[in-house]
C-alpha cells in the first residue's frame, strides 16, 4: 500500500531530476487550469489568493466572457471572468481545493490540461515561483 501512495511522489521527483540533469523541460511538469468566476471583484481576489499561496505563478483574468451550459435541466448563457492559471501539475488538486474553499458557486469550474512545450526561461520561472 506504501509503494502505491509514493508513486506520485516518486515520479514528480523523478521528472523534476531529469529535468534538471538534462536542462530540458519534460512535458506535463506544468499545467494551465482554468476557472470561471460570476463577475471581476470575484476573479481578482480568487487570483490574489491563489497566487499569494504559491499555488500557481501567474494567473490571467481574461475578462466578459459568455458562457452557455445546462445547468438543473435548463440552457443558461451567463457572463463570467476567465481565470488561466499556470502552476505546476503536482499543485492542481490543492488548487482545486483552495478554489473550492472560496468560490461562490455551488460547483466550481476547476478543470486543467498539462503544458506540452514553452518557452524554457519561462517554465523555468514558473518551477522557480511555485514550489514543490
């Protein structure tokens, strides 16, 4: 059971000596999440918090977007702010968690895809920002 729980673990580690060793970025060491907010006061302090717990480096707020999804049996379309968040992959469950803890929706838009490639000095600022 002990070896099953540190396989995470042991592979973050081991991406992150790799990557060192080879000075090449090994995709999936980061991810972009994204996470819809009712309005831009909701947004700013949601990036705020997130950014002040070291859960992600940067987050953009890409402001009036529309969103159409069904939601108890009917078709909404609401404006909502965007947030792009850029953190590590080993971060996504806490930042979920931390969004969750704060956001005013019932259900929470918290999903993320891994970064494939980037621009090195950046990603490595990224590593640099967020911790393990």
């Amino acid at each position: 059971l002990l070896s099953v729980l540190m396989l995470p673990l042991l592979r973050t580690v081991g991406l992150r000596v790799f990557s060192m060793a080879t000075e090449s970025y090994v995709s999936g060491t980061h991810s972009a999440a994204f996470v819809t907010c009712p309005n831009e006061q909701v947004a700013k302090d949601l990036a705020r918090g997130i950014v002040e717990k070291k859960l992600a480096a940067c987050v953009n707020i890409v402001p009036k977007i529309t969103s159409v999804y069904e939601w108890q049996g009917k078709i909404e379309e609401d404006s909502e702010v965007l947030l792009m968040i850029k953190t590590r992959s080993s971060k996504v469950s806490a930042l979920a968690d931390y969004v969750r803890s704060v956001h005013p929706y019932e259900v929470a838009e918290v999903i993320s895809l891994p970064i494939a490639e980037g621009n090195p000095p950046y990603l490595k600022w990224l590593s640099d920002t967020v911790p393990e």
